[in-house]
C-alpha cells in the first residue's frame, strides 16, 4: 500500500486540501475561496463562519482523495496550517461560540483601555510573547467580555483556526507554538501559555494544552470519517502558523535561514534562538517558530500583492504581470527617481502607514510610465523588506548570507533580481514556491514516523530552481535610493499625523 498525507491550509481568502506523497510531491489538491462575516454595527469586525467553513474544508477532503485517485486507508496523517491570529471560542462542551479571523479589528477601544490602564504593560507583555496588543487575541476577547456578555460567560476554551480544524477531525483541543504564540499571552522561551497577561487584562483561563508540530494530536473521530471519509486510523498531527510552517516547507529550519514571502502582504523572517531578548522598540514581532527551541523574527511589509493588483487592474491597461515586468525590465535602477509610498517599514509598537501616493513622478512618458510605475513597486516592497531584514539584524545580531524567496512574487525573474540586488543577498527560488501546504506535509511525516525533524524533510523535500546574485554596483545604488525614500515615508506620514491625510492602514489603538 502507498501512503500519503493531507494537508489543510485555511487562509485569509480560501481552505484547500492538497494530498502529497511521503517524498513531498503534490497529487492533487481542492480549494474553495471563503468570506469573513462583518457584524452589523460592530467596526472594523470581520467574523469566522466556523459552520460554514467546515463544510467547505470537508468538501475540500472529499475531493482531494478523489482527484488524487487514492483510497483513504493510503493517507497516514493529517494537518492543517492557518491565516494566524484567528481563533475558535469554545463552551465547556466543546462547541463553537464565537470566531473571528485573523484581520478583524473591532477591538481598538479595547487596546485604547489597556494602553491607558499600564502605560507598560504591553512592552512587559512583548518581552515575553514577541506580541503587541495589535494582532493579539486579547482585545477581541475582552471586546467579547465587554459587548457580548452572555457568550464570554460560556466561553471555557479558545485556539486558533489550524487547531480548531484538527479538532474537527479527531475531537481534541490543543494549540502549538507556531500559531498560539500569535495570539499573545505566549512566553517564546519557555514554548506555553503566559496565562498571567490574560489575568491582567481582566480574562479568565481559557487556555488548551499545548502540544508541538509534528506531535500525534489523536487519530480521525468516527464523527468525522463519516463526514469526510477519512480513515479512522489516520493520524492527526499538529501543524502550524502559515508563515511559520510555510518557512520550513522551503527548507529554512536552521538558525540564520531567512525567508522573504512575496504573498498579499511579504513578511520577512530570520530563524533566531528562542531566547533572545527583545528590543525595547517593539519594532518588530517575534513567533515561535515549529521548529523546536527556535523563533523567527518578523518583519511585515503591507499590502504588497494587493497593491500589485490594483495596479495591475486599474493602471495595467489590461496586461498581465508578466507583461508588466518585460516592461520593468527595460527600466534603470530607481526607477528615473519615482518613490511609491504605500507600505512602511514595520513599527510594531505603532503601527500606521502613510496615505498611498506616487512621489516623484515628471512629464517625460518615455520616463515616466506604467513600465517605471511598475518597477518602482517592485524595488520598493524590496527596498522595505531590506530596511526590515536591516532591524532584524540590529535586534537580534543573526546575519542571513542568503534569502529564500518564496509565494506569487518570487514568480516574478527581475522582482527576484532586484530583491538580490537592494538586499546584496544571493536569493534562491524553489521549485515549490507555495510552500504552506508542504510545510504541513512536512508535519504529517514527522507525526507518522518518516521524518526525525522539520531539517531532514526539508533536505528530502526542497528544491532550489533559480539562484539570482546581487550585482554590486545595483547595490550600491540602491542604498541611495533606500535613504531617500525614507526621508520622503517620514514627511508623508507628518500628513498623516496632522490630519491632513488618512493612513493606508493603522493598527487598533494607534
């Protein structure tokens, strides 16, 4: 008999199943995209419809297997990775109250409370969690407390979303450090609960075990073989965070790998030792990573495929990306001097970006043009994932020799040069460039016994298409470039500041 595993990534905008072999190749995979549910009334809100998203994830299972022409009884293992910060309240039956996903932001007046209830508490909170109260899932559950009195007082139990599918699958509750540790109240050294910081934010105990990727959870309920037609003997296997998981599907499970992700938003990350300590700045966040006795430092470039997008869709007069960078390919370096502001570089502690503009533009069309507009986003999601590769160095002292570049812009062959060239990295595109589902894959193995370690399924299951250098003198010139953007960044945000203009984005509370 053959064996497979299956893999449950639950993201921002979709749930797909994808089921790989034990040497990490994809066979098939199903996905659907899903909608967060805004509550009427309640701002910035943006609800996880737990009823609805099983059925589509069991849907998902279902096709799966039988576009990868198997028989359940192949699949060994199961786990799932997911969008972090979303999480599952649960009552003392175990049953779903209440959710939401990884981008509501309802809770601002809640961040505002407790800023002002201790001026400290959240840099005593960040130095243990690497958090800050504006993705933690401690606002949103004293917003519940506060406005939804009657479900907080049933609320026995929360996890996050990757955890809450395997919960559907095998009917046990856990979380692991990967994904937990994005909610706060999580202290990165010691890999479990702070449950302290829940206390003095004013929440009761509503903590699960904590277990780690890669560890046996239980194996599928007969609840759920019924539904999804999985085996009863198949393993369910903790999984991770999506960006976590996702950087150790590309094989960066050693301390010093650095990974820059191309996606909606780019995050860059740096493996660090779990206990280094944190800057007082709160400039940038800090995960558990899911490799054991290990972290990543995190910088979060905003927007970056979104605004792709719409350039693509408004600007692009119909062309495609690939189109779009045969133009780009013809312009100089810095882009005849146009300076897009959109993203900043990450400030966690206050986390607000300017009003989106083009600075810089002229009258010149054979300059100034939709193949200059272009390339200019492209060098400065680069540029801004280099001032965050920059802090992370400063913060934590780990210096990457090379980049991993991953997800849609790592598609892209001269957004992959000019991240080789701002960056003066060598970066390396692997063959597998959505790397989340094998990531999960990678877990799976390690649950069922193939793998020893997230470092030996990577080494069997990673491979590098492309390597692009850094050409110096482009390196030198792009420091230039990367200087004069930031003076410009800084007087847009005074705009910003004084009311003048509305920011692209502010966090909760800001």
């Amino acid at each position: 008999m053959n064996h497979y595993f299956c893999a449950i990534d639950a993201g921002t905008g979709s749930i797909r199943a994808v089921i790989f072999d034990t040497h990490g190749h994809q066979c098939s995979v199903a996905q659907y995209e899903w909608t967060h549910i805004a509550e009427i009334g309640v701002e910035g809100s943006m609800g996880f419809d737990f009823s609805q998203g099983w059925l589509l994830a069991k849907r998902c299972i279902q096709e799966a297997i039988a576009k990868a022409g198997i028989s359940a009884k192949e699949i060994v293992a199961v786990s799932a990775s997911s969008m972090r910060e979303g999480i599952v309240v649960y009552d003392k039956d175990k049953k779903e109250l209440w959710g939401v996903a990884n981008v509501d932001s309802r809770a601002s007046c809640e961040v505002a409370y407790l800023k002002h209830q201790s001026p400290t508490m959240e840099l005593e909170f960040y130095k243990n969690s690497g958090q800050t109260f504006a993705l933690s899932c401690a606002p949103r559950l004293l917003w519940l407390k506060n406005n939804r009195p009657s479900l907080y007082e049933k609320a026995t139990y929360f996890t996050m979303i990757s955890d809450w599918i395997l919960f559907k699958l095998s009917g046990e509750l856990a979380s692991e450090p990967s994904n937990a540790g994005t909610a706060g109240a999580f202290n990165l050294k010691n890999r479990d609960w702070e449950k302290s910081q829940f206390e003095r934010c004013g929440l009761k105990d509503m903590f699960v075990p904590v277990l780690e990727s890669g560890d046996v959870l239980g194996k599928i309920s007969a609840q759920a073989s019924q539904e999804t037609g999985l085996s009863l003997d198949t393993l369910v296997v903790m999984g991770g965070g999506d960006v976590q998981i996702g950087s150790a599907g590309l094989g960066a499970s050693k301390l010093g790998d650095a990974v820059v992700l191309g996606g909606s938003f780019w995050q860059q990350v740096v493996n660090i030792p779990s206990d280094r300590t944190l800057c007082e700045e709160m400039l940038l966040r800090v995960n558990p990573h899911v490799v054991r006795g290990m972290s990543q430092a995190e910088g979060i470039t905003f927007f970056t495929g979104l605004v792709m997008r719409w350039f693509r869709d408004t600007l692009g007069g119909g062309r495609s990306y690939e189109e779009l960078e045969k133009m780009a390919a013809s312009i100089p370096v810095g882009s005849h001097g146009i300076l897009p502001i959109f993203s900043d570089s990450m400030n966690y502690g206050e986390w607000i970006h300017a009003s989106p503009s083009f600075i810089g533009l002229g009258l010149d069309s054979s300059k100034y043009n939709i193949g200059s507009l272009f390339r200019s986003l492209e060098e400065n999601a680069c540029i801004v994932s280099a001032i965050n590769l920059d802090n992370i160095k400063a913060f934590s002292g780990v210096s990457p020799t090379s980049l991993t570049f991953a997800s849609g812009a790592s598609n892209g062959a001269v957004w992959s040069q000019i991240l080789a060239d701002v960056t003066g990295l060598e970066v390396n595109v692997p063959v597998v460039k959505e790397a989340t589902a094998l990531g999960v894959a990678m877990a799976c193995g390690i649950g069922a016994g193939v793998y020893s370690s997230f470092d030996e399924a990577g080494q069997n299951s990673v491979k590098i298409e492309k390597t692009y250098t850094p050409d110096s003198a482009n390196f030198q010139a792009y420091q230039e470039v990367k200087e004069k953007w930031r003076k410009v960044y800084a007087k847009q945000m005074e705009l910003v500041r004084d009311g003048t203009l509305e920011p692209m984005w502010k966090a909760p509370g800001v």
